[in-house]
C-alpha cells in the first residue's frame, strides 16, 4: 500500500520507512510458529555454513539466482523479512481521526478500520525516544 483515504478524508501516505502511524504485528496464534520457522531457518543455515554447504542452502531457501556470497546478516535479514511477509499484518493509524486501519490477512492489500473511543492519539508512534529521553535526564 502506498496511500489509503481514511473515512474522514486525510491521506494515510507510506511511500518511506520509519513512519510513525505504521506498525505491524503478529497474530498472537502465529507467534511460536513464526519463531519456531524463524530459529530453525537459522538452525539450518549455521550448520549448513559450518559444513561448507552455505551456496545449495541459499538456493534451495531462495531459489537459484539469489547471490550466493552475502554475509549472514543479509541473510538473516532476508529470512525476517519473509517472515513478516507471510505472518505480519500491517496497520496504519490516521493521524487526523485516530482511526486504526488493520490487515486482517498479511497477503491481501486489504484494510479494516477501528474507531476508537478516547481522545488517546500516536498509538503506533515508537517509545523509544521516550525512554532514550528519560535515561538522559539522570545523566546531567
């Protein structure tokens, strides 16, 4: 998705990454199966890398053609990547309503919304800042 109009007319806009009114999750019933695939891919990979067999695991994970000689952080990055893809649902809350869009099912490029109830805005925004900020304040 690249724009989706929310009902009260605002553009919701994901054309770059590190958005504040994006999120995504995972279906809490998808949670161990998507790490068990996750940690097995791994699993497989190092043992694979170790015995000298890291170019016909590539292959047979990501087809002929993929590069055969990235480093393992590219690799597993790939690997997380396809993970969100399969089990990842994507949500998007409108920044003039407060509206949450939610992908009920992470292959359709389709959307649902939720109108929430309070005044609470930036749901979805990342705390992290937050608490970089509040570590700081102890530090002068």
């Amino acid at each position: 998705m690249s724009k989706l109009k929310c009902l009260c007319g605002h553009i919701i806009v994901d054309q770059s990454f590190d958005l504040p009114y994006k999120a995504q999750f995972f279906s809490d019933e998808d949670y161990a199966a998507s790490y068990e695939k996750f940690i097995a891919f791994c699993t497989n990979f190092i043992q694979a890398r170790e015995e000298g067999r890291q170019e016909e695991f590539i292959a047979d994970h990501f087809g002929e053609g993929y590069p055969t000689n990235w480093d393992i952080s590219e690799i597993i990055d790939l690997m997380l990547g396809g993970m969100r893809a399969v089990f990842g649902h994507t949500m998007y809350e409108c920044e003039q309503c407060g509206r949450l869009w939610i992908q009920p099912d992470p292959e359709k490029d389709h959307y649902v919304c939720y109108l929430p109830e309070t005044e609470t805005r930036g749901v979805l925004r990342s705390r992290r800042s937050e608490k970089d900020e509040d570590r700081n304040e102890g530090k002068s």
